[in-house]
C-alpha cells in the first residue's frame, strides 16, 4: 500500500490505529495539538472490556504489556447512602473480567510500540479542507500545513475533521461533573479513602451523585455529578477553587462528611465538564479519503465504554485498510458499515445506564444492575 494515513488526534483510538497500521507494515502520521505526552493529565482509571478494548490491544499485540499496569484490586465495586451506609459492596476477587487500568499508562505503552517520529505533537488543527484533485489540506495554528489523501479524524467531541462528513455538532445533555482528586488519601484522609474503598464508590440519588475512584497508591479520583443547566454552573466562579468546591458541596448538605470531604479537601483545583454528546444514531454518507473514530464518530454519555470502543474503532479501521491496501474506498465503507451499528447500541446502552445512575430509581437501578452483571459473570 503506497497510501500514507494521516490521523488528527493522539488519544487513545488514533495511536491504537497508528499501531495497528504499523503492525501490518502501513505507514501513518498522527497529528496532535499537545506539546508532548506529558503535556497534561490523560485522565483516571478505564476498565477495558474483553470484547472491544481488549480486542484492540491482542490486534495491536500488545497485550503483553497491558498486563503489566494492570491495577489489581480495582475493580471492586461500592454504592453508598448519602449517609454512608453501604448499600452494595463487591470486592475484587480476581476473578473480574474487566482489568483497570491508568489511560495515561495504556495511552503510553501505545506511545512507545510506534517508530520514532510517528507522532507529531504541538500541531493543532486550525482548518480542513477537501482540494480539487480529491486530497484534504490540513492547516495548522503554527502556520504550516500538509495534503493528505486518507484522512482519519480521532480528535474528539469537538473534531475539526467531522464537518467533512456530518454536519452533527455535540449537545449538552443536561448533566455536568465536577471533578476533584484527594492524593495519599489513606493517610491525610481516611475517612473518604475508607469510604471509597478498594476500586469505584457510587453515592447516588435522583438527579445527583458522588461517584469516586481509587488510582494508583492512594489517588482518589471524583466525579460529582449534577443535572444542571449550563446557567447554573456559570453562576459558579471556577477560578476560585475554595468558593467553587463548598458552592458544589452545599448541594449535598446533610450528607456524610466522609463523602463530602471528597469535594471539600480536594487538593486540585475542582474542573467543570460539561456532558455532551452526539445523536445516537449519528452516521454519515460516504466521503471518499476520509473517516471518523472515537468520539469524533460517536460521543455518547460516559457509560465506561468510551475509551474502548475508540480503540476498537481503530483497531477496526486498521485491520480493513490492511486488508484492503489497494482499495481505501473498500476499506472504508466496510470499516463504517460495521462502526455505525455497533456505536447506536453502545449509546443507546450509555443512556440506560445514566438513567440508572441519576434516574428516579436511582441508586437501586445502579444496584440491581450490578446485581445482574455479577450473577452474569
């Protein structure tokens, strides 16, 4: 295949695609708007799924070293009562089929199995657009650019190559998190690591919930979730972190101090994220030279498959363009046949679950699920 793969984006399902390209001797470009790998934060724990995630890495062969940041133990599972008491509690036996791991770990491992070079970082995308002869332009924010005539777009929510294809834009759902981090939380606050216990907590009730995550060592990661409007969190000043966390936290007055310590003794400053997704159902027409992964194809509401189902994707795309090396439009079209089905359920399954979550049945939903999932091995 003479055909080089340009891909926007270095998340997890662009670099799952670069190796899976590289693995069958395909050469690819992927183009990312951060300055380096360490550039920031890549986010908390995944549990990656033995039909998707764990799919894509066997066919990046990289199963191997997935193993090795495996976290153990966290794939314990807890809810709680706003006033403490456990309602549900499932340890880690070891027998679990959904390992946990750090995406900043998983997203390194893919870093380090592609050549040199592979990755460009510090290249923001500042426009797109389809030339005469068939090709794309890709422009950057540093004043360069470069023409390409198989584009994949991995670069998220807010993709700068999904135009190309959808005019589908992402809308909010209602619902933001606020997200906190408690670090040697064992020592400095056993209470709340007491609480969180040995993987993810879920303190649910109608409409709002505390949901938190021990990382590695004694890292608690949380979600406070609230269905909100936008409005509501701009009368919020972010850039205070004290008045924002205690404006959070009053929201959940008369709860048990060792879960409102999760807000109230964080120890970065509290981000805001805004839920957005794309219809369920999003799909487009085909467009010679260029597709979609990840969240750019299909962001739904947070339901734990995200992250996997972006490294299928590219695991996917990979394998039909190895497949098809003298024919990209084959390879496409087969690629988007299986991609559009496959993404409808996942994202008609997430908004069932957010309804569990914070739903009016909410938390026994959340709990008859694990029920059910636990009885189903």
């Amino acid at each position: 295949m003479t055909t080089h793969v340009t891909i926007i984006g270095a998340g997890l399902g662009g670099l799952t695609l670069a190796r899976v390209l590289h693995v069958h001797g395909i050469a690819s470009t992927v183009y990312e708007a951060e300055s380096s790998p360490v550039a920031r934060t890549q986010g908390g724990m995944l549990d990656i799924h033995e039909h998707n995630g764990r799919a894509a890495l066997d066919a990046a062969g990289l199963t191997e070293e997935f193993r090795g940041i495996v976290l153990e133990g966290r794939e314990a599972t807890r809810s709680l009562a706003p006033d403490g008491t456990v309602l549900f509690d499932e340890p880690d036996d070891g027998a679990g089929t959904r390992p946990e791991a750090l995406r900043g770990e998983l997203r390194r491992i893919l870093l380090e199995s592609l050549p040199a070079g592979t990755v460009r970082w510090d290249h923001k995308v500042s426009g797109v657009r389809a030339l005469d002869d068939g090709g794309y332009e890709l422009s950057f924010a540093d004043g360069t650019s470069v023409v390409t005539n198989l584009l994949v777009g991995a670069d998220g929510a807010w993709s700068r190559v999904r135009p190309l294809l959808s005019d589908a834009t992402p809308e909010c759902v209602g619902t933001s998190y606020v997200e906190t981090y408690l670090f040697d939380a064992d020592t400095r606050h056993a209470a709340a690591a007491k609480a969180v216990g040995g993987g993810a907590m879920f303190a649910l009730v109608p409409g709002k919930g505390i949901q938190a995550h021990r990382e590695s060592g004694g890292t608690l990661h949380t979600y406070v979730a609230l269905r909100r409007p936008q409005e509501w969190f701009a009368d919020i000043d972010f850039g205070d972190s004290a008045t924002a966390a205690a404006r959070i936290a009053r929201e959940f007055d008369g709860w048990a101090p060792e879960l409102t310590a999760l807000i109230t003794d964080g120890e970065t400053a509290p981000v805001l994220r805004p839920l957005h997704t794309l219809p369920s159902e999003h799909r487009w027409d085909r467009v010679p030279g260029v597709t979609l992964l990840g969240d750019a194809a299909h962001l739904m509401i947070p339901s734990g498959e995200g992250a996997n189902l972006a490294m299928y994707d590219g695991a996917e795309l990979g394998k039909a363009i190895a497949a098809h090396p003298d024919d990209v439009e084959a390879a496409l079209t087969e690629y988007e046949q299986a991609l559009f089905p496959r993404s409808a359920a996942e994202a008609a399954d997430a908004v069932e679950l957010y309804e569990l979550m914070l739903g009016d049945n909410a938390p026994q939903g959340l709990i008859d699920f694990f029920t059910t999932h636990g009885q189903e091995g």
